[in-house]
C-alpha cells in the first residue's frame, strides 16, 4: 500500500507538489499521469525519503519509507533508471543491490532472464546500455528483493512496443499476486496500456482521480460528420455542449443517444457516433494539464 | 525467468520472516569494498596504486644510495602511493554516488544515509590495510634482492610501523571526507590535492608560519619516516582533526539534511 496525504513540497517558494492526496491499494497498477514538470518525480521522491515534504506525509506499508529496516525487501523502487554507475556490468549492479539487502545472488540470474537482458549484455557495462535496456535493469533491481511494492517513475520510458506489452504482463502479473504498483508516465499511451488505476497530476496539484472506466465514463461522446459546420450547429441548436477533438469531429458532453438526436434535428449525415473513450480520455488529460484543470472545462 | 521470481504473495500482510532485518554494517561495508573495485575507473585506480608501489619499491630497493636501501625506508616509500593515491578510490567510493547518481540506488536500499557513509569509512579503512601488506610484502621482496651490507637493514621500529597504518588509514579517511562533503568527483579530487599545497605555501609567510605547522599536512609527514617525539605527534593529531573532521562533519551534515539530488 502506498499513501500519499496532502503532500507539499515548494522549491523556492513555488509548491512543486501541491496537497497531492491519493492511495494504492495492493493488487492495483496505479498511473501516476502528468506533463513533465507537473511534479511526478518529487512526488515518488518523497515517497521513497530521498526528499522531506513541506507539509503533508508520504508512507508505504503504514509506515514512513525511511523506517524500514531493510526496505528493498518490501518495496522495490525505480526512480531514474540512468542512476546507474556507468562502469560497472550490468550484471554486476545487480549483485550490489542483492548484497545489500542480503538476497542470494544466484536470483541476479533469474531476474536478468525475466527481464529479458541476456548473458551478453549483463556483462556490458551500463555506459553501452540503451534507455530500454536500463529500464529492464532497473525493473530487475526493484524487483531482485521480492518486495509487495513497486515504485517506478518513467519505467516505459524508452522501451519499444513489445517491450511494452512484456512490462504490462509483467507489472499485471505483479498486481494479481497482491502487489501494489505505483508507476508515473508522461504519454497517456503507456499509462493506459498498462494501469488499472489513473491520478492525473497537472502543476503539482491532482486533477483527476479514479479507475480508467470511471474516468472514461467521464469522458462523453466523440462524433463526426462529413459536413463538421453542419454538425457543429446541430449540436448548438440542441442545446449540446460540444468541443472541438485533435483528432476531428467533436466531444460532447453527453451520450451518444441525445447525441445522434441532435445530429438527426439538424439533419447531418454523421460517419462515427460512440462512447469518446480513449479519445475521450486523450482529451481530459490534455485540458487537465494545459490550463490545471480550471473548473468548467471538463 | 520463473514466476515465482516476482511473487508478492510470499510477504502477504506482516513482513515475513527476516525480511525486516536491517542489514549489517560489516556487510554494507563489504558491499562498498565491492563498489569500489568493480567500476572500470575503481579498478584501474587500484591497479596503478598496486603498479606505483611496486615502482617505488624496487626504484629505492634498486637504484637509491646505499644507506637508505634499507625495510623501514623501502616501505616508507613503498607506501606514498597508497597514502596519496588511494585516497582518490575513497574520495570516488562517496562522490560517484552523485556523479554517477547511483545515490537513488543506494539510498533507497539503506535509507539511513550516516549509516552508509560509516560503511564507505569501514570499507575505506579496510582497502586502506590491504593495500598496507601489499606494501609490506613488496617491501619485504624489495629490501631481500638489495644488496646492502649493514647489519640492521631489516630493522623496522614497532612504532614506525604503526605510525605507517596511522598513515595510511588517515589519508583514506579525508578521501571519503572530501568525497562527503563535496559530492562531486572532480572538485573532491582537485582540492584534496590542492589544499595541502595551498596550505604548505601558506606557512611560507612568517607572521603565520607558527598556526600553520599545526594545520598543514606537513605535520603529517613524519608519520612514515621517523618515530615520532611528543610534540610531532601533538602537530599531527591537530592537523589530523581539522582534515579528517571538518569534511567528515560537512558531509554528513550535507548528507542528513539536504534532500538527495
């Protein structure tokens, strides 16, 4: 389990994260979603101690993280995975990790195979390791003392589609057995291939919280026409509030039913008419995050 | 590539067995005696401080006059490059935590960071002493195949020797002091060299000359070649603190308040 309570932190008296409030529960995958700069990072940073909150308070497991005694046991962090020491084998930066915390090292083995590094590139050292090999040792470094928590900020970051798939399997797998994952991301792509569980962060503050089908639930209808001036006037005259979508036609405020109404009172010819879904969801978060997600807007 | 590898469920609600043990410093400190070798840097640097001594051994065993082919001088030599050059894999033992950033690493598996830095001074002293009977055994070779007729060539005084280890492990401990309180690998490395030497030149000006033998790391370098008087070791005790305590107590401060960057 992972906590969050109305967690502060300014630099220079800008609130970098600002009354951030949420929770994990185990068996969940958690989306930690926001632009870079939204306050991600400082979030999963106080989390994990290496930074002290102004004002709120941040725990893992009931307790403050600083206050396990050997915490890679219970939780496995990845926080940046170029924080590696660029001279040392792959393999190698493992072992430290599994001496430390007193695992068998013998489990370094099993976890470069399950994260795909092969014999070869666990003897290179990290300097020659491209963003997604990194990202598949720092996954095997959080995971090398079993924990039943997993922080990772950026994690697909730098992994191409199949290694994509490979860590939804995986952090899925991780969340059916009990754990409780935590993960942060930029692109709502990855987020959505691979969290139940979505916090939408925008300038420090959360702006949407849920499960993916509450927020797409949230998130009306998507609708085209051939004729978009046409549609456009239909749906004012019905009284419907509508915007404009990036990826043409409109997302309307209300069901697809009173939608298609609208468009039939006004005479349009519509080609697509269904749930906005991902669309949807590609809207919300792209006015959550431009204009903090002011009232209204939604 | 088993599934169980990732299985959560063994640790279900309560930690279960062993897994909150906090690890040991004895192992936490053979872990940065493990960090400390096994980068490409950390093992050409203690390489070339094995390669120096070798050097400097067999330069004095071979080339030097006769009178000074003698264990105690050998080793006195033997050891310049272990007291000036090993100190530089401590000062890199701390510094790379930030250069490198494994600092994200290491403390989020020892969240006590005094407690890491203890283990990087453990681990330190202990390369320190091993470096020490390289040392020693090279300078035992050394001193074996140098022709020298004097009787007491072998004579090495007990306090002599410990006034080598104290040397030595000294030099180590203002490494990783250097390292803590800079937190970067280039700045760490240049003042540990330049300080010295700025504070040597400092004692050339008279009105300071009396302060400066009790802070300047001159006072230190009898430590390897004469058994000290009373007053000697006052000088060196003095300066001892200052180096060692002043960058120790300015890392952990930095360590233990400041968020980790």
């Amino acid at each position: 389990m992972i906590e969050a309570e109305q967690l502060t932190k300014r630099f220079g008296g800008r609130a970098v994260v600002d009354d951030v409030t949420f929770r994990c529960e185990p068996g969940t995958v958690t989306g930690f979603l926001g632009p870079n700069g939204a306050g991600k990072t400082t979030t999963m940073r106080m989390i994990c101690g290496f930074s002290t909150p102004d004002s709120g308070r941040a725990g893992v497991l009931g307790g403050e993280y600083r206050r396990l005694p050997n915490p890679g046991r219970r939780v496995g962090v990845l926080l940046d995975a170029s924080a590696q020491h660029g001279g040392r084998r792959g393999r190698e930066a493992l072992a430290i990790s599994a001496q430390t915390m007193g695992v068998d090292e013998k489990r370094v083995d099993d976890l470069l195979g399950l994260v795909g590094l092969e014999k070869s590139a666990a003897r290179k050292r990290v300097r020659q390791y491209s963003l997604g090999m990194r990202q598949r040792l720092g996954i095997a470094n959080a995971l090398i003392g079993e924990p039943e928590v997993l922080i990772l900020d950026e994690p697909a970051n730098g992994l191409d589609p199949e290694g994509m798939r490979w860590m939804r399997g995986l952090l899925r797998d991780f969340a059916e057995r009990g754990g409780t994952v935590l993960l942060s991301s930029h692109l709502l792509h990855e987020v959505d291939a691979i969290a139940d569980r979505l916090v939408i962060i925008g300038s420090g503050k959360i702006v949407a919280e849920g499960s993916k089908e509450e927020l797409l639930s949230d998130s009306g209808t998507l609708v085209r026409a051939d004729d978009g001036e046409a549609l456009g006037r239909a749906l004012a005259g019905a009284g419907l509030a509508a915007r404009e979508s990036e990826g043409g036609g409109f997302l309307v405020d209300a069901e697809p039913r009173a939608v298609g109404a609208a468009a039939q009172g006004g005479g349009v010819a519509l080609v697509h008419l269904a749930p906005a879904g991902d669309a949807g969801l590609e809207q919300l978060f792209f006015d959550l995050t431009t204009d903090n997600g002011s009232e209204g807007d939604k | 590539m088993s599934a169980h590898a990732i299985d959560p469920n063994e640790m279900t609600t309560a930690a279960p067995a062993g897994r909150d043990r906090k690890p040991g410093l004895a192992r936490l400190a053979k872990v940065e005696l493990r960090k400390a070798a096994d980068t490409r840097s950390g093992f050409w640097l203690l390489l070339g401080v094995v390669g120096l001594t070798l050097v400097a051994v067999f330069i004095t065993a071979l080339l030097a006059h006769e009178d000074q082919r003698t264990f105690n001088h050998i080793l006195s030599n033997g050891l310049q490059p272990v007291g000036i050059l090993l100190p530089v894999v401590g000062i890199l033992l701390v510094s790379s935590e930030w250069s490198q950033r494994t600092a994200l690493v290491s403390f989020a598996l020892v969240p006590e960071r005094a407690r890491l830095l203890v283990a990087k001074l453990l681990g330190g002293i202990v390369l320190a002493l091993v470096a020490t009977a390289i040392a020693l055994v090279l300078s035992v070779l050394g001193t074996a195949i140098s022709s020298n007729s004097a009787s007491d060539h072998w004579s090495l005084p007990l306090g002599l020797f410990l006034q080598d280890i104290v040397y030595v492990v000294t030099a180590m401990i203002v490494g990783v002091g250097f390292g803590a309180a800079l937190q970067s690998s280039a700045p760490a490395i240049v003042l540990y060299f330049v300080l010295p030497v700025a504070f040597a030149a400092l004692g050339s000006i008279h009105a300071l000359s009396g302060v400066i033998d009790w802070i300047s790391t001159e006072a230190l370098e009898p430590l390897t070649t004469e058994v000290m008087s009373g007053h000697q070791w006052a000088q060196a005790l003095v300066a001892l603190a200052l180096w060692m305590g002043i960058p120790l107590a300015i890392g952990l401060w930095r360590l233990t308040q400041r968020d980790v960057g």
